[in-house]
C-alpha cells in the first residue's frame, strides 16, 4: 500500500466543499444585509410638499371695489355699475 502523506482523502473534499458553501453563504448574507440597509436608511419618495398657507381673513374692502369685483364676475351690467358707482360717490363727501 502507498502512503501518500499531503494528498486529500473523503473528509479533505467534504470539508473543502462545506468550506465554499459556507463563504458562498457568508458573502451573499452579506450582500443581502447590506442591500436592506440601504434600501431603509433611503426614502423611496419625496415627502410631500407642505400645504399652502391658509388665506389670511379679508380686510373690508372699499365699496368702489366691491362693485368692481360684481361687474368683473359679471353680477352686474355695466349701466348698473355706473348707476350704483355714481350713488356712492354722490352719498360720500369730497376729500379735504
């Protein structure tokens, strides 16, 4: 019988096999780890932007741009704004 004494018998192929598979293992347990790190610390959108400010309260306006504002959305008639506009001015006193 020959005795090879650095040569690599059943346990030396099994192990050398188990080996691999538990660095395959390692590496791809590694790179899954990672991967899921990654993927949790990124945001996967964009936060929504924040709501408009909410409208201040409207001042009272001037009578004159109140009419203004009814004829532009045509409440009124343009004979009718003239009319309501020639009252106002007439109730309202002159400047200085």
């Amino acid at each position: 019988m020959m005795y090879y004494d650095h040569g690599m018998n059943g346990w030396g192929y099994g192990l050398m096999m188990f080996g691999m598979l538990l660095v395959w293992a390692l590496l791809i347990a590694a790179g899954v780890a990672l991967f899921r790190y990654l993927a949790r610390t990124q945001p996967h959108h964009a936060a929504p932007p924040p709501p408009p400010p909410a409208p201040a309260a409207r001042e009272r306006t001037d009578p004159e741009q109140l009419l203004a504002e009814r004829l532009a959305r045509g409440e009124i008639e343009p004979d009718e704004y003239r009319q309501r506009l020639d009252a106002l001015r007439a109730g309202r006193p002159g400047p200085g």
